[in-house]
C-alpha cells in the first residue's frame, strides 16, 4: 500500500469523491476500484498518481483510509505532507524527515494557508527527573529569551521534567510552543500531561509521525527525538545523563548542522554529566544565561554584547564566591541550603558558584553531602 495512502488518508478521500463527481452512476469507492490507474493519475496528476496507481487498491484498504480522512477532519487535525509549504521548513531539509506530520494547535482550524512553524525555533530537551536546580534555570533561561527573541517558539517532547518545565515556562512568557509526541495525535503520552497538552493546543500545538491509535513504543521515543533536533535553529540541553533520549536529540542535531547548547552542573551530580560531556568535548556551547544563546545565534530584538554583560554576570559571581569561601571550613561540611541561608542568592546562582569554585580546586563535595573548603 502506498505511503501516500497511509500517511495522508486524505488523498484517498479526494480520489473516492473524484470518483462519484466522474460518474453519477457508481458510488464514489466503486468507481475508483473501476476507474484504475488512469483515472488516479487524472485526478492527482502524473507525479503522484504514478506512485498511487502503481499500488493494488483493497476495497478494505481504501474505506480505511477513507474513515481515517473522516476522523482527521472531524478532530480538525492537520495532515501536513513532507511537500506542503506547512511542513516546518529545516526538518524538511534533513534526509529522514518523516513523509507527513499529524498537526493539531492554534492554526488547524484557520485557512490551510496560515504558516505554522517559523521565526526563531528553539528546542528544550532534558532528564525526565529533573532537580530544582534544573526547573529554575530552565525557566529562567526561557524568560530571560522571552524578552529578548522576537517571534520565539519552544519544542520539546511533552515529558516529565525539563520538557514539561520548558512547555509550561513558554506559556508563561506567552511563547508558542510545540509538543512532539512518541504516539498517535489521539494517545497523549504521559496521560498526566493530557492538562497541559490542552494548554498548549492553545498556544502552539501537538504534532507526530504517527497515525492515530499509535502507541507510545520505546522505538518512537528515539525516532521523535529527531523531529525535536531537526526542526528547529538550536537544541538547548538543559540536564542530561550522559545516556539517554537528550543525548540522542544531541546527536541528531549535530548530524544537521544544528547549534547544540548545555547547561553546566556539577560534576557529581548524574543529572549533569551528560551536559558536561557535551561541553566538555565542544559538542556543545557552555550556557549561563540568556545573552549566551541570544548572543550566539544572532538573535534578539536589541543584540546584547557579551563584554556589557559580563562586568555584572562576573562581579555578582565574584563576590557569592567569596562569601561561600569565608562560610565554609576545611573540615564541618555545609549543603547548599545552609549556604543559600548565610550568602544570599538563589538556589541557580548558588550552583553555579560552587560549580565554578570546584573546577578551580578551592571547594569539593563530601561523602555527607556537604561541601568544604580544599
């Protein structure tokens, strides 16, 4: 069966009813099995009917589709072929792009000429089990690009954790943001994300390969990951294992050319080292702030030099740093709240402090958990 009838049930709708318009006599589905090749050919012309005659059309296969079309219609789903002028424009470019996208979002019910995907596309990727060090920095990363990016939109995978924090950081700096699912439109995959998927209908959308009634296999999970590298300018990594689907989408994006981004942790902690990894081996460009990515892709609706922004950046480091040198001993160890209570900032800036303090040899993590001074 041909792909175009799998993936775009919708052509098998335009052939049947075709069909009946041609010959009064016949219902639609018979006179199409009647009419052949000759007739496909007529109707979609050359290019496509070649492929679609070629095939042997079921009498079962052509009502499937045909229901399916019905379904994708009355849900007012979008069926996006890979030569549609909506179909997101880089992922076009890449070799695997899949033939069609299921879309359904803010402009499925607006004139099939309305763009969808453009502007300044940014994907968010990260570990399902994210700590709060990872959900602030995310969201303050996402508003911080908020007020700087024109036209911005956010893709990620709908998952727990950094996904859902990018998702719901988007909606709350009014960004359009996209959720790509490992499943059929119908399936929302996790079913305690179905709320915020609603959300998102609103202000974006939900798109897939996969036809309805798909489930969420452990294969999709790997084959959405490139839809989320390959239709956006940058892939942001927010926290990573080093194994995993992030370092996956960290790949694909690198296959396609893509500008790849890491926040940086510490490095005892797991949730970090996939981003360190990437950093580590310039697969990936070290993130502190906003102005990081604004600066490196060139966006923003005022460009942000990066020597404004470091006197301020660095200073405000400088001086945590040393009040976290005065507060620790070489022997008690203090966890960060401890430190947070005596030195002032947040639990991001605090991170990043002693992050930078243990790379420079001066502070190291204890077997308590606390920190000490070296």
């Amino acid at each position: 069966m041909s792909r175009l009838l799998i993936h775009h049930p919708l052509t098998a709708r335009k052939l049947i009813e075709a069909s009946a318009k041609a010959d009064s006599s016949n219902e639609g589905l018979e006179g199409l099995l009647k009419g052949g090749k000759s007739f496909v050919i007529e109707v979609l012309g050359k290019e496509n009917g070649e492929e679609v005659g070629s095939q042997l059309f079921s009498r079962d296969m052509l009502r499937w589709a045909e229901k399916e079309a019905d379904w994708y219609m009355k849900k007012r789903v979008l069926i996006i072929p890979i030569t549609s002028p909506l179909y997101p424009p880089l992922l076009r470019e890449c070799s695997d792009a899949p033939f069609a996208l299921y879309y359904k979002g803010i402009r499925s019910e607006e004139n099939s000429e309305s763009k969808i995907f453009g502007g300044r596309m940014l994907s968010i990727v990260g570990t399902r089990l994210a700590s709060q060090y990872g959900k602030e920095y995310c969201t303050s990363l996402v508003s911080e690009l908020a007020l700087e990016v024109s036209k911005l939109q956010i893709i990620s995978g709908l998952a727990m954790g950094i996904d859902s924090c990018s998702h719901l950081a988007a909606l709350d700096n009014s960004l359009e943001t996209f959720a790509v699912l490992p499943s059929g439109i119908d399936q929302i995959y996790p079913a305690s994300n179905r709320n915020l998927a609603v959300r998102i209908l609103e202000h974006g959308g939900v798109l897939t390969e996969y036809p309805r009634d798909t489930k969420p296999l452990r294969f999709n999970f790997l084959q959405r990951n490139r839809i989320i590298a390959g239709m956006s300018d940058a892939l942001l990594v927010v926290e990573s294992r080093i194994s995993g689907g992030s370092m996956i989408s960290a790949q694909y994006a690198s296959g396609y050319g893509r500008d790849i981004f890491a926040v940086p942790g510490r490095m005892s902690d797991a949730n970090s080292y996939g981003c360190n990894y990437l950093i580590n081996r310039n697969v990936a460009q070290l993130v502190l702030n906003g102005a990081s990515i604004v600066n490196s892709m060139g966006w923003g609706k005022d460009r942000i030099s990066d020597i404004l922004q470091q006197p301020t950046l660095f200073s405000a480091t400088r001086e945590l740093k040393a009040k976290i040198l005065l507060s620790l001993s070489s022997v008690n160890g203090m966890d960060e709240d401890a430190l947070i209570q005596m030195c002032g900032g947040d639990v991001g800036d605090m991170s990043l402090a002693l992050l930078e303090l243990e790379l420079d040899g001066e502070v190291r993590k204890v077997a308590s958990g606390g920190w000490i001074k070296c």
